[in-house]
C-alpha cells in the first residue's frame, strides 16, 4: 500500500445501508462478518428503540408498550 508524505486525511467514514429482505436475520449478517475478523476487528450492536401506541374506539386509556431491539451492527475497519 502506497504512504503519503502528506496525506489528506488520517480516517474515513463510509456508511454503507442496505435493504434486506424479509428472511435476513441478525444470524446472517453475523454468519457473512465471521471471514472478516482481520479487517472489520469491532463489531457493536446498533440498537433499535420501538414503542407502539394502541387507542380504543369506544374510550379508555391508550395501551403503550416499548422495548429495545438489536436490529443490526456497526462496524469499525482497520485499513492499516
């Protein structure tokens, strides 16, 4: 790999996003990471925050309910 005496930058961002199909779990996208340990050393959870809000017709109080998902992973690459 080429060294710069100058380089224009020292790190980079590329965000890469995808549209899955249905049938793509977390399992899948961990299975496709296991090959690139050397190249992508950290993987994070990219966690997902959903609530839901249901309203009666006939009146009542709103049902609520919240949870946290994992619904993907960041990944830091090592270019060095």
């Amino acid at each position: 790999m080429e060294t710069f005496k100058n380089p224009p930058i020292t790190e980079a961002i590329i965000d890469i996003q995808a549209v899955l199909s249905q049938d793509t779990d977390l399992a899948t996208l961990k299975n496709f990471q296991a090959g690139l340990e050397t190249r992508f050393l950290q993987r994070h959870d990219r966690i997902g925050f959903q609530q839901t809000f249901q309203v009666k017709a006939g009146g009542g109080p709103p049902a609520v309910s919240s949870f946290i998902v994992v619904d993907g992973f960041r990944q830091l690459a090592s270019v060095w």
